[in-house]
C-alpha cells in the first residue's frame, strides 16, 4: 500500500475492509488463500450492501491488492458491482475562461500560507495535468534544474511506483520561482494548528508540520474559491481532466502526446477527454451540407 502511495483515508478504508473480511472469515473457518468463490460471493454481498458504487469498487480495489500480496487467485474478482449513473461517471472539467477565472480567484486570495500553496499547486497540477498525490509528495531532489538555475523538469513518480520525467512550461516554472520566495520568507512563522516544521520538509508543498498537504483539505479550498468566482465546482482530479480537455478539444494535440502527458497505459482511457459540448456540436452539425 505505501508502494502504491495510498492516501490516508483510502488506507484507513481499505485495512476496515481487510479486517471485516479477516474477521469474517475466521468465523466462518474459511482461509483466505483458498476461500471459494461461492463463499467469497456471500460476504461481498454483505460488505457493500445498500452502498454506493464508488464503495463496490474501493471494497474491491481493496481486495484485489489483498490477493495480489498474497500470490493467490483472487475470488473476488467476479463480484458484480452496480455501474455508476450517468451524472456521475462524466468527467468534470472547466473551461479555458471557467479556469482563468478560478486560477484568477485563488491568485487574489493568498493571504495565508494554505492561500498561496493552494494556488501555486493547483497551478502545477493544471499545467502539467498530474494527479495530487504526484505533485502533494515531490521532493525538491527530484526537480531539473538548468546550469542557470532555471527549473525545468520534475522526475514524478506514478500510481504503480514508477517515475517519469516531465518538462515544466515557463508558466509553471515561475510559479514554482514564486512559491519557493514565499516559502523562504515565511520560514519562521508557526502555522495555525501546527508548528514551523514545514519549513524544513524535503517536500515542495509541505502541509502543517511538514506532511503531505491533505487532498481533502486542498478541495476544500478549491471549492470555495470555484463559489466565489462562479464557476462550476471542481476539485483536484478535475484540473487534470481540464488540462487533458483542452489540449485535445482547444489545442488539437495529438491523442498519444496526451496519453504519454497523462501517463495513461490505454488510449482508450485518454479517449475519454474528448469532449465535444453541445454549442460546439451544433455549430458542426449546422456545418452540413449537401451538394445539389
């Protein structure tokens, strides 16, 4: 699980999984290497009962990486889980002009430390279309720098465990500039609810105490700040899908280029982002013609 870089909370609800079902099968004499698919079926049916599908597939993520740790066939992998509704499975994303004005929003309201590490890493996130956990536990070891000093590239490590290398824009290379004089400048303030030990963690975007910055605690921010500039609300996984959106709906970049951005395994994962709104899809459709 740490290999995986798990959050916190999607820990804590996969180790109450791996005990219920520990638990569980205890009771029932069953050993977990060799428990049959029938008896495997009856306890997933009461572990999810009544709860949502985004529960259905953490219980079985969780499961899965159980199975995987133990080297045997994992007989839960047949368990039927319910398929999201529409409004749910739709990826949320912004505008090019929704964007500036969040980015314009958050801009505005750095007047706490949580204020400029909230812009600055949503900045990061947009322009490099990451997800949080790979920007919220960069170290600065892991950024390129240019013989100028000129940072340039950040060595971000993926889901599974491995790294990638991805080139930084200008945009994003002054922010980082910016972030890092704040920081230095605010090095002896005790933080609210925390100490000043933030201001000696390896990590770029250190939280209270030198902790990763929570994912919750960074929507939480987002949110509000999507309220008071009066767009539609996002959070971090969004930002991605913005930046994906645009650079293939607004940009024409090529679908690989986006997959190899995003640090997708399927295409088809990728082919997701291309979005086509309804304004833009009448203006084409009024497009057609015929030849007389």
């Amino acid at each position: 699980a740490d290999e995986r870089h798990l959050s916190q909370n999607t820990l804590t609800a996969y180790r109450r999984t791996w005990l219920r079902l520990i638990a569980w099968a205890s009771g029932e004499g069953l050993a977990l290497e060799t428990l049959p698919s029938e008896r495997a079926g009856e306890f997933y049916e009461e572990a999810t009962r009544g709860r949502s599908a985004s529960h259905h597939l953490q219980v079985k993520a969780a499961l899965a990486l159980l199975y995987d740790v133990l080297g045997s066939t994992n007989p839960f992998a047949e368990c039927p889980a319910p398929k999201f509704a529409p409004e749910k499975t739709e990826l949320r994303y912004h505008t090019s002009s929704q964007l500036g004005e969040l980015l314009r929003e958050l801009r505005e309201e750095r007047r706490s430390y949580f204020g400029h590490l909230t812009y600055h890493l949503a900045v990061a996130l947009f322009f490099t279309g990451c997800r949080f956990h790979e920007w919220a536990r960069l170290t600065f070891d892991r950024l390129v720098h240019e013989p100028g000093g000129v940072i340039i590239a950040a060595r971000l490590q993926l889901k599974g465990g491995s790294f990638r290398d991805l080139p930084l824009t200008k945009e994003l290379s002054d922010s980082l500039v910016e972030w890092f004089a704040f920081l230095e400048s605010v090095k002896g303030v005790r933080l609210r609810g925390g100490g000043v030990d933030f201001a000696g963690s390896p990590l770029i975007f250190p939280g209270r105490d030198g902790a990763p910055f929570s994912n919750q605690a960074f929507n939480a921010r987002i949110k509000l700040a999507c309220k008071r500039a009066r767009v539609p609300v996002i959070s971090a996984h969004p930002l991605r899908h913005t930046a994906a959106t645009l650079l293939l709906n607004e940009r024409g970049a090529n679908l690989r280029a986006v997959q190899a951005l995003l640090g997708h395994k399927s295409l088809a994962t990728t082919a997701r982002y291309t979005h086509v709104d309804s304004e833009r899809l009448r203006s084409l459709v009024g497009n057609l013609r015929l030849q007389s």
